[in-house]
C-alpha cells in the first residue's frame, strides 16, 4: 500500500525539479523595440507654396508685356489664361502688371503652374492653374522697428537725410505731418529735428518707413510737436496740447505741382477766346499724377461733362464743398454717396473737357459760394475728443523721452539712426 503512494510521491518531485529547471534554461522572450514614426516636415515659403515641389523660375515684366502674353511664353493653354482671367476678377486688375518688376513662375514636370505677382514688396497675388483654378491675394509678414533718427539740417531736410543715408522716404513724411506748422521751402541751416519711427522689415530686409510715432522739428528757434494717436475710428497726429495738426483741408489737392492760374473773376479762357471768370484754381502736373481729397467728406457728384471732363464733387459739411475737374480717370470706388477721407485718391491728372493741358482745376465752395481756397482761413482739424484726453496724455509722456535732442557737436549737418525699445 505503501509503495504507490511513494512513487507517486517520487514522480511528484521529479516532474516539479524538471519544470524549474527548464524555467532556467529558457531565455525570456525577445521584445522589438520600434522605431519612432518618421516625421515628414513640410516646408513653405514666403508666398505660401510648398517648396521642393516646384522649380521657381523669375521674369521681369517687359513695357507693353500682358498677363497672357506672359503666360503663353510659359505654354499655358489658352483656356487656362482664360480662367485665370476670369479668376483674377474681384481679387487682382490683371492690366496693373507693372513694367520692370517680378513675376515668380512655379513649374513641374507638365509645365508651369503657378504666377506670383508682387504689387509692392508686402502684398501679392498668386494665379494658381492647378484644379480648381483659383486666384488669391495675400501680405507678406511685415515686422516693425521702432528707431529715432534725429540731426541737424544743412540743405532741404531731404538733402540732409539722403546725404546720411537715412531713408529721404521720412523728409516726404515730416513734410505732410507738419505741413501747417512749417514751410518746409524755409527751413533753415541750423534747424534741428528727431523722430521716432517704425522700419518696416521682411525677413530681416528694411522695405521702407511704416509710420512716424512721433516727431519733433525745431524751427527758428521754436519747438513743434507731432503725436500720433490712434482712435476709432482713425488716427491723426496731435500736438502736445491734443490740437490737431492738420486742419480740415490740405493746401492743394496733389502733392507735386505747380499754379498755372488762380481764381479770378476776369480771366482769357484759352478754348473759348474770351474773357469770363475762373472760380477754380488750375494745378499743373504730368497725366496720370493721384488727385487727392483736400478734406474729409462725401462723393456728391462724381462723372463727366464736356466743359468739366471727369470731375468729382465732395461736401465736406454744412458750409464747405469742393470740385476736381478734368481727371483723365475717376480712381475706382469713387462713387456718389461713398465716404472718403483727406488724403484719399480720387482721381487722376488728365486733360479732358475743356483744357489744354493735363491739369486739376480745384474748386471751393463755402456756403454754396464758390471762393479762393488760398486766400481762406482754414478752419483746425478736430483735437483729440474729451473722453480721450487722459489716455492721450499717457502716450505723450511714453513718447515724449525719445524726443530729446542730441547735444553732441559732432552731430551738427548730420543725421544718426538708432533702434529703441518700445512698448505700446
């Protein structure tokens, strides 16, 4: 009876010994280690365009080159420049290809499939072929730097910053923010000047002057100054007082141009070969020059005739209007009823209608009355609104620290550029 359970007992053993030991002699399992899942960086550059896809190639517009004329060069289908015509409605006016800049040209192995067209170095358009043809818009990445410049004047205020070689774009600037302060013709040897400004830059490149912040220009000996001051729903410049800078009309509707003739009540019409009065003040300036809107206003009037050519008309208020005769183009959106602001564009210099040559005759309404706008105080623009005073002043005093001269001699009849930092 015994043996039995012996041997099972012995057999037990045996098989626990042979299980353990076949545990020590059979390696663990091997486990893969896997590999982390390849990343795929894609790449874009400055319009937005895949890179790597696409050979870019470079073509600079001819004189006279048209948009499909272009692309034919690149053996783009006919139907193709058709639709990208068709496209380019609303969003680009495909005749405004300017003579001597880029058009980048994207092309593969069938031939080249997209046209990026810059107007200016922040803005572009690009014609896409691929399907669905499309055409679309878009602005470059634009970062600001604010920087002073500041220095002596020893010519034009022109001269004296193109011979620095600082950007003569801000003596173009400084002249129309003080514009009603200063006689920028009689600046004298001597006089002094410092603003602080945004450079405007893409991709580490300077493209130019964003904005003066603020300025301060010392003339014979007296001190004036230029805040700017943004609020809804527009901004303008102030003195340190909150008056406006500007007032409610520019001096001349264009920005370069010479007085052929002056309001008079007797004047020998060249056309008609008589005398007759001339209400209006003619300027003289080459075809095509921007007319611009002497005051805040809206499009009464804006058409043609055969005395006045194309014209525009504006009402500024109760008591002002004024009238651009003889543009050779009215400028697109100027339309009765449409709000513009000073400064805006609204035509162009041309000669149509009764005139001999280009020119703009600027004429001046005060209480339906029409009068000689160089002979008429021209009332102040608005200053900053009483609700905005206190947040106005802020600003001045943030601003007004980078508005010290410098007091170095050796800053005499020169101009030095320095970044700042600044926080708004």
């Amino acid at each position: 009876m015994r043996t039995p359970w012996f041997l099972a007992l012995l057999l037990g053993i045996s098989l626990y010994v042979t299980l353990h030991l076949i545990s020590f002699s059979t390696p663990p399992p091997t486990v893969e280690k896997s590999s982390p899942p390849e990343v795929l960086t894609i790449t874009y550059d400055a319009f937005g365009i895949e890179e790597g896809e696409y050979e870019r190639l470079t073509h600079r517009i001819r004189q006279g080159e048209t948009f499909a004329a272009i692309l034919a060069r690149y053996e783009v289908p006919y139907n193709d420049i058709l639709a990208l015509t068709q496209a380019a409605k609303g969003v680009f006016n495909i005749r405004q290809l300017q003579a001597g800049r880029l058009l980048h040209v994207y092309r593969d192995s069938t031939g080249a499939q997209l046209f990026v067209y810059q107007p200016d170095p922040v803005r572009f358009v690009v014609f896409d072929r691929r399907e669905p043809v499309h055409v679309y818009s878009g602005r470059r990445a634009v970062e600001r730097v604010p920087r002073v410049v500041h220095g002596t004047i020893r010519g034009s205020l022109y001269e004296t910053l193109q011979e620095a070689g600082a950007d003569p774009e801000l003596a173009v600037r400084l002249s129309e923010i003080f514009a009603w302060q200063i006689d920028f013709y009689r600046i004298q040897r001597g006089d002094r000047f410092v603003a602080l400004y945004e450079e405007a830059r893409i991709d580490g490149e300077t493209i130019g002057v964003e904005r003066i912040l603020a300025a301060r220009f010392q003339h014979q000996g007296e001190d004036f100054y230029a805040f700017r001051f943004e609020h809804a729903p527009l901004g303008d410049y102030y003195d340190e007082q909150g008056r406006n800078l500007r007032k409610a009309f520019l001096k001349a509707p264009l920005r370069y141009s010479r007085i052929t003739s002056r309001y008079s009540l007797s004047r020998f019409h060249p056309i008609q070969k008589r005398y007759k009065p001339h209400l209006g003040t003619d300027y003289a300036a080459p075809a095509g020059t921007p007319v611009y809107a002497t005051g805040d206003g809206v499009i009464i009037a804006a058409g043609y005739d055969q005395y006045n050519g194309n014209y525009v008309k504006i009402r500024h208020n109760a008591v002002y209007t004024t009238g651009y005769l003889h543009f050779s183009r009215i400028a697109p959106g100027i339309r009765p009823g449409v709000r513009v602001r000073q400064g805006q564009v609204i035509g162009y210099v041309g000669s149509t209608g009764l005139a001999t040559g280009p020119h703009v005759c600027y004429r001046f309404w005060k209480n339906g009355q029409q009068i000689d706008p160089l002979r008429e105080p021209m009332p102040p623009g608005d200053p900053v609104p009483d609700s905005l005073r206190s947040a106005f002043f802020a600003l001045r005093d943030q601003l007004m620290p980078h508005l010290r001269f410098e007091d170095s001699e050796s800053l005499y009849a020169q101009v030095a550029v320095r970044e700042v930092a600044l926080t708004l």
